[in-house]
C-alpha cells in the first residue's frame, strides 16, 4: 500500500510588480533622455560640411535659433522668406531684435550674464548668409543696462562624410 503525501503546490509568480516596474523605467529613461533633438527644427535643413563636428564641451547656457523656411509636407518651400523658430513663434529675422533683448533681459533676472550666454544658429542650407549676420548683429547690439549682450555664436551643419 503507497502512502500518497501532499500533491506539491505549484509556484506561481504575480508578474504585475515586474510589469509596473517595467513600465516605470521606460518612463523614466524617457524623462531623463538627451533632449538636445528638441532643439531642433524639423523646417531647417542643415548646411553639409565634412568638417561639421559635434561639440566635446557641453555648452552651459545657450540660446538655440531655428533659422528656416516654412514649408509643405513635401519639404517646398511655402513662404520665400526666412523666419527665426523660436518658442512656438515663426518671426521674421528683421523682426527678431526685441526677442534678443527679452532673452537677454531674462538670463540677466536668472543671473546669467548674456556675455556668458553662447547664441547656436541653426540655419538652413538656403538662408542667404547675410541674414545670419543680421541676427548676429542684433544679437551683439543688446545691452542689459551697462552690460553688453551675447557674444559668443556657434553654427551648427551636418556632418558630411561624402566631401559634399
């Protein structure tokens, strides 16, 4: 005669905590992702140049402008004008001046010098260069009381690997 014992319980694992802690880390990964893409404007399409390379210094505080077309779907361009992207606005480069001196005016309140404040042009291939000028001039002419405005520029283009 066998003596039958107590049939082994089955194990089972609650796989929720491990779904929820899952789902947790995709969200934060997400959060504390390099935004630097943000800063970019899907209407501006960046100059190639084989020398183009990514900055090694992390640049502290920085001013980014989206200089660009407004275009269709297709990527014609709508408007023959260039236009400054910035904070949800499109504004014409003549136009943009008080911008400068808004933003230098509120680094200046944050206590940020606007000297200290790197200006990154993100112009498109088709902007006539001379309007890039234009907004470096403007940039330059801020004052904040005695203080002078931005000084410091940097120009951003896609890395060509082709020599073209």
């Amino acid at each position: 005669m066998r003596i039958r014992g107590p049939e082994p319980a089955l194990a089972e694992v609650d796989m929720t905590p491990m779904i929820d802690i899952v789902f947790q880390l995709i969200a934060f990964f997400m959060v504390i992702s390099n935004f630097e893409q943000t800063k970019a404007d899907e209407r501006v399409k960046l100059a190639k140049d084989a020398l183009a390379q990514p900055s090694e210094v992390k640049i502290e505080h920085e001013l980014a402008l989206n200089i660009g077309f407004n275009r269709d779907r297709e990527g014609n361009k709508i408007d023959p004008d260039p236009y400054v992207f910035f904070a949800g606005e499109s504004i014409p480069i003549p136009q943009f001046g008080p911008k400068f001196d808004q933003e230098a005016r509120l680094y200046d309140r944050t206590g940020v010098d606007p000297e200290d404040v790197t200006v990154v042009f993100r112009a498109d291939q088709d902007v006539p260069t001379g309007m890039v000028q234009e907004l470096m001039r403007m940039a330059q002419e801020v004052r904040v009381g005695d203080k002078p405005g931005f000084s410091k520029f940097i120009f951003k283009a896609r890395q060509s690997t082709d020599g073209n």
